[in-house]
C-alpha cells in the first residue's frame, strides 16, 4: 500500500511539474523543445567570428531544448539546453529529491572513459566549425539531480566538450579552471571546489516514508518535519555549477569539430543538463581572417518539430559573418583604412597596473580616429592578466584595465556604444613562463565593429 501511494504521488508530482512548464510563471524558466538542432545552433548558440556546418544531434528529442530564463536563476539569461532526461521537467521549484526521465538511450563511450563506468540516455550535439580568430570561447553551467546525495558515488553524472581539428586530437573543454580535471559530481560540489557550486535543496519533506529511486525501495525520511524553507532557485536541480567558462587555442580558417554530450552514469535514474549561455561560442583574438564562404551555406537542415506554446522568447540570428582584411595587430601597428568587418587593436599595461601609458594613449588616439569615421561604431573593451598573482585579484584587475581604456575613449569624445567585458588570465596570447610572454598578456583588446 505504502508503495502504491507513493508511485501515485510520484506521477502526481510529476503532472504537476509538466504542466507547470508548459505554463510558464514569469520567474520560471521556459522551455522550447521544439527547435531542432540547426536552428538551436545558429540562430542561439552560435556568437561572433564563427561559422558552423554539419550540425547533428544523436539522443531522445525531448532531451535537447532551448531556454530563457527571465529571473536570472542561472546568471545566464538564455541559451541551449542539453540533459540526460526531458528538457521539460527542469523547471522548478524543487519539491523533489529524486526527479528524473528515462529514455533508455544508448550512452557515449567518449563519456564511458571519462566517468569510468558505462553511461545512460546521452544525449549529443555536434557539429564543424571555423573561427576567424584564434581564441575560441563559450560558457556554461553544469546542474544535476545528483547533488548531494550521490556525490563520491558511482553514479556521477558526466558531459564533455570535445575539440579535435589541426593541433587539437580530441581535447575535452569541459574542464575546471586552469585544470585539466573535467566537471562533474565528483569533481564540483559543496565539499569539493565549492567555490564553483551553488546548492539548491529540496523545499519539504512532509512524508515520513519516502522512495529511494536509487535502491528502488522505500526508507524512512531522516529529514521528516525538517522544512529547509523556500526554494532559493526556481529550478529542479538539486544543484548546479556557477558560470563556467571553455576555451582553446584554433588556428584561424582552418575546420575544428566538437562534440557536446551528456549521460547518466550507472544507471537511467536522475536527470543531469548542461545549459550553455546564447551567442556565447565565438572567437576572440587579435589577428582576423575571413570565414565567409568556408563551408556550404545550404547545408540540410533536420526536420522541423511541431510547434510548441512553450518559450516565446526573442530569438534573434547571428550576423553573417562580413570578409576582413587580415591584420598582425601589435602595440603601434595600425590599419589606416577602415576595414570592410572587425578590426581589432590591443593596448598593454605594466604589471599590477591598470594605468595608461604613452604608447597605450598612442594606440587609443588611432582607435578614436577610426571611431569617428562611423555613428554606428560598437567597441568592445575586454581585460586581461597576466597568471601571477590569485584568480580573484587577476579577474577585477582585468576590469580595472578594460574600465581605464573605456574611460580614456569617453573623455576623448568617443560617444560610441562600449561593451566592457573581463577575461582575467584565462585567455592568454603568449606563454606565461616568460616575461615577454607575461607582458603581451597584460593588456585590453579593443574590438570594433559596425552596426
């Protein structure tokens, strides 16, 4: 009897937590999954200085979606989802410990070595891509069912980003900072890197019997009458990861490919999903080369879904990407006829400094003379550091750095739009372990573009 009641609840719960996504409150987030694969890559993964083709998505059709989260539950207001269950059940608030989809699926064997265990309901997106320069960068968050309670288990819920072209055999980016350790259960959570995990408890535990899915038995509720409040997150997931960032080194022009998956591990019971923040996958970098044109623009496209009510967002296209002129972009190097695309310029500081020097405001006067020729010029300002010193102090002194030059630009009467933006010693161009090396990765890239 105790098991037939709560197999009732269980699918009570779960009607409950359907329909609240199809009717979306403001402070939810909304989900569409009926967007196939090409349309979720171009049209709201897909960022600046990128082109892709050959896109293709292996896993259940309900696994994949895209999103908008209005509150900011996320940090990250929009973008693509991926999960080891239904895209569907990811909006909160948390009523369950255990909420999870299984599709039995075939899992990644990629996957299989990183977790070191066969996975579950993987559900990956691939596809080509090019870069016009040699920077590639997207974010990302990681959220599971897993947290707490299976952290140092064998069920550690895994994904990966894997990069292979010229240079790159296979490289997974799906990594913690400044390591190679790749994101998962085990590797981020409140006892483990806990600076990168944000918890997310289950509201109330109201029953004095509750069913383990794990065990597939029902045990006592050791948190009966324990009432951990209101949901801080309007979210599923009994925790998540906060922003991270991927990122590598390309050769400009030449075609990479990357695989994006996700899987259950040991089992198809709890769901686990990786959002990645919209228009986030671009290239960053100093030196431009064309992509227009690299690959086929009327590559197929998959069959479109039936319409869905759900997610009503503003989803808007990339920009085709315009031809450049190619250009070595050094301190006092300039290109004096505007460029048909982008054109970058970078400017460096001294260590530990966010001053500008002589020849940084030599190479600032040029940028303000190319901004003059334009009333739709768009700069973007992004800081950068050096690796010497704590993470932290290197993240606010690169926006120290990207501020001074947006300050410098505004009181020499550059009224253009500024878009400030900080990567710390994330991203550098040239080696740390040497001075010259640590010297050109002090410095603000300044990108400009016309609307």
């Amino acid at each position: 009897m105790i098991r037939a009641s709560l197999q009732k609840k269980f699918f009570a719960l779960l009607v409950i937590c359907l329909s609240a996504a199809f009717n979306p409150t403001p402070a939810q987030i909304r989900i569409d999954t009926s967007l196939n694969a090409v349309r979720l890559v171009n049209d709201i993964l897909l960022g600046e200085g990128v082109a892709v083709s050959n896109v293709k998505y292996t896993g259940p059709r309900h696994a994949i979606a895209g999103y908008q989260d209005s509150s900011k539950i996320l940090s990250i207001h929009n973008g693509l989802l991926l999960t080891t269950g239904n895209a569907l059940m990811c909006s909160g608030p948390n009523h369950f410990a255990g909420m999870g989809w299984v599709s039995k699926a075939a899992g990644n064997r990629r996957l299989d070595s990183i977790a070191a265990g066969e996975t579950h309901d993987a559900a990956v997106l691939e596809f080509d891509f090019v870069t016009s320069t040699e920077v590639l960068t997207f974010n990302f968050i990681f959220a599971s069912e897993e947290y707490k309670e299976y952290v140092g288990s064998r069920y550690n819920d895994v994904f990966g980003f894997f990069v292979s072209g010229p240079g790159m055999p296979n490289v997974n980016l799906a990594t913690l900072p400044r390591s190679r350790t790749p994101v998962t259960i085990n590797s981020i959570n409140h006892k483990t890197n806990r600076k990168y995990y944000v918890d997310n408890p289950t509201h109330t535990f109201n029953d004095r019997i509750i069913y383990d899915v794990r065990r597939k038995k029902t045990i006592r509720n050791k948190d009966f009458r324990k009432d951990s409040g209101i949901p801080r997150y309007n979210l599923q997931y009994d925790g998540f990861t906060t922003v991270l960032e991927a990122s590598c080194r390309v050769i400009p022009g030449e075609v990479y490919h990357i695989e994006i998956a996700v899987a259950d591990v040991g089992d198809y019971s709890l769901d686990s999903g990786v959002f990645l923040e919209a228009h986030s996958f671009r290239s960053l970098g100093g030196s431009y080369v064309s992509s227009k044109n690299v690959f086929d623009k009327t590559c197929a496209a998959t069959p479109e879904m039936p319409p869905s009510p759900v997610f009503s967002g503003n989803k808007s296209a990339p920009a085709e990407l315009e031809p450049v002129q190619p250009e070595k972009v050094e301190t006092g190097v300039f290109t004096e006829k505007k460029p048909e695309g982008p054109v970058s310029y970078r400017v460096e500081f001294s260590f530990d400094s966010f001053t500008i020097s002589d020849s940084a405001a030599a190479v600032l006067q040029k940028v303000c003379q190319e901004i003059r020729k334009s009333a739709s010029a768009v700069i973007e300002l992004v800081g950068h550091t050096d690796f010497v010193g704590p993470e932290a102090y290197n993240d606010q002194l690169s926006r120290r750095r990207a501020q001074a030059v947006a300050g410098y630009l505004q009181r020499n009467g550059v009224n253009a739009r500024l878009v400030e933006d900080f990567k710390g010693e994330r991203i550098p161009v040239q080696s740390n372990e040497t001075g010259s090396g640590r010297a050109r990765n002090r410095r603000t890239e300044i990108n400009l573009k016309w609307e």
